[in-house]
C-alpha cells in the first residue's frame, strides 16, 4: 500500500471513528434513567421517573411514580368516614401547614408538595420526553414531624377542653370527633413519614384512634331519640331512620329526650320513552325536649328507571343513602 493509500485509509477510518463516537454521544442516556443518580442519591432522595410524548406529561410521571411510592407503602384509606368533621378556625393552622396532603379524585392519588423536577431530557431518535423528579428526604421528613407535632398539639387542646369544661353530650361528642379526625390525618401523615425516612426515629402514638371512637361511642349512646316517619312508605322509612341512628351508636326508644321527624314525598315526571322519572323531597325535622322545633333539612332529588316498580324502590334507596351519610352531622348541627 503507497504512503498516499495509507494516509487516505486512515482518514476515512478517522472521520468513521469520529462519526460513531458523535452518533454514540448524542445517543448517551443520562444515567438518572435507570435509577441512578449521582447528584440525587436514594439515601437522600425519594425520586421517579417519567416518560411520555411530551415534556408536561413527563414530569406529571415522575411526579405519580414519587407518589405511588407513598401509595403502595401507605395504603391509605380515602378518606375520614366522620360525618360531622368540624375543623374548628382555630385549629386551622394544624390543618394549613401539612406539607404532604391528600387529594381524593376517583381513585386513591397522593399528591406530595416539595417535589421538584431537576433534570429533563429527549431522546434523539424517539423524541420522547424523559424527567427525573426528587423529593428531599431530610427536608420533608422534618416537615412531617412538624405537622404531626400539630396534629398532637391541636388534639391535645380539643381534649383538654371536654375535661375541662361542662359540655353538653353534643359539644362532647362533636369534640371527640375532631380529635378522631385529626388523629386519622397524623396517623397518614406518621406512614408517609416512615417512607420518607429511612431511620427508625419515628413519632410514637400519644393517642389509640380506637379508644376515641369508643368513647365517643359511650358519649352517643347517652342520647335518646324518638323517630317517627310521615309520607310515603312511612312505616318502612321510620325503620330506616331509627336504624340509622342505632348503627351510628345513638339510643332509640318511643318516649326519647329528642325527636326526629322524617317525611318523603314524590311525584312522577313524565315518562321519556323506555324512562319513567320521579322527583323525591326527604325532609328531617328535629324537636327538642319540650318538643320546640329546632330546626331541619330538605333534600330534593330525582330518580330514572325502566320500570315504575323499580323507579319507587330507587326512592326509598337513595333517602336511605342521604340518611347514612348526612343525617347524624345534620342532627349535630342543629344542637349547636
């Protein structure tokens, strides 16, 4: 091979080599890709990544994968059951200041604050949209301890106050309720904390949410309420009613210190081909000792079925659900 042959092959062999390494560099993934982060290590961070066709999507991804991190490891119920959760205004605070809060949407979904997005990137070739998302976890550990710290200190004063002064069985029991439902929030919040923290200095329980249900419990069976039941389906709504107070733990007999009325009425609506519609009125009146008039709600809904048979039974069914999730909070909110 001539000396010019030579140097001609080892320029194309230069600029080849070149080109595969340009080519090789462009493809280079960072390594945050696979998990590894030297900058955002996992002993110091919670982190995930995203990907998707664009880069909003992206982050958003990286943003779920730190939360369901929290998800699976909690396995937090959806939401406080309490019926009458009353956030007093100066427990606010208590509330306001938690870093990590829960959003309910149709399914179980945490939203976390304090998580942010570092680093980005877009393949060449795919053009897919890549992102890290971190979440420090010193920094949000300590706010965890301090909402908990909140939570205690706020339940610490709603308790403090039943002991210390002369409530009635409604101001105790709504009392109870509150200290429940804060104490729900910082047993979530305590879970998340035992993710994001990878120590065993966790916050002990000052409280068992269990003894607070069945004192409130102890509280509500004190109560004794009357029911009676006017309108359609009388004799079945007044079961209705009074079951629904006896499963809420409220004492039910003829001659109580309260009474509760109840009246449903409906009317049919005109029928729209294979639909036959009812419009429904549930009201609940609410008396006191001297049977004085307290107060009350109406609930007005409608209703569609196939049959007419069937449209009647979604009445009662939907006034039954209304009573489960409303009435007991109602009933409380006249006492006031």
């Amino acid at each position: 091979m001539s000396s010019q042959s030579l140097l001609i092959f080892l320029f194309v062999g230069l600029l080849l080599a070149c080109g595969s390494q340009t080519q090789k560099a462009s493809h280079s993934e960072p390594a945050w890709l696979h998990g590894e982060s030297q900058s955002f290590p996992r002993k110091q961070y919670v982190f995930g990544v995203g990907e998707a066709d664009t880069l909003s999507s992206a982050k958003e991804r990286a943003r779920a994968e730190i939360a369901k991190v929290f998800n699976v490891a909690i396995n937090t119920s959806t939401r406080d059951e309490s019926h009458y959760e009353q956030l007093d205004t100066r427990l606010a605070s208590a509330k306001e200041s938690l870093v990590v809060s829960q959003s309910i949407v149709t399914q179980s979904q945490q939203r976390i604050s304090g998580i942010e997005i570092p680093h980005t990137w877009q393949h060449p070739s795919s053009r897919r949209f890549y992102a890290l998302a971190v979440l420090p976890r010193q920094k949000t550990a300590s706010s965890l301890r301090s909402n908990i710290s909140s939570l205690d200190q706020a339940t610490t004063q709603v308790l403090d106050e039943i002991a210390a002064e002369e409530h009635s069985i409604f101001q105790t029991v709504k009392s109870l309720s509150l200290a429940i439902a804060l104490q729900r929030k910082r047993k979530t919040l305590a879970k998340q904390l035992a993710v994001v923290s990878l120590t065993a200095n966790r916050v002990p329980d000052r409280w068992n949410i269990e003894s607070l249900i069945n004192r409130r419990s102890k509280a509500l069976a004190a109560l004794n309420v009357a029911v009676q039941a006017a309108g359609d389906q009388s004799d079945k709504m007044a079961r209705i009613l009074a079951n629904t107070l006896a499963n809420q733990g409220v004492s039910v007999s003829k001659n109580g210190q309260y009474r509760i009325g109840l009246q449903l009425s409906s009317q049919a609506l005109p029928a729209q081909g294979a639909w036959f519609y009812n419009l429904a009125s549930l009201t609940v009146s609410v008396y006191g000792r001297d049977n004085t008039p307290l107060g009350g709600k109406t609930w007005d809904y409608k209703v569609a079925a196939t049959e007419p048979g069937l449209s009647e039974k979604r009445i009662v069914e939907r006034a039954t659900k209304i009573l489960e999730e409303e009435l007991v909070g109602e009933f409380f909110k006249l006492m006031e």
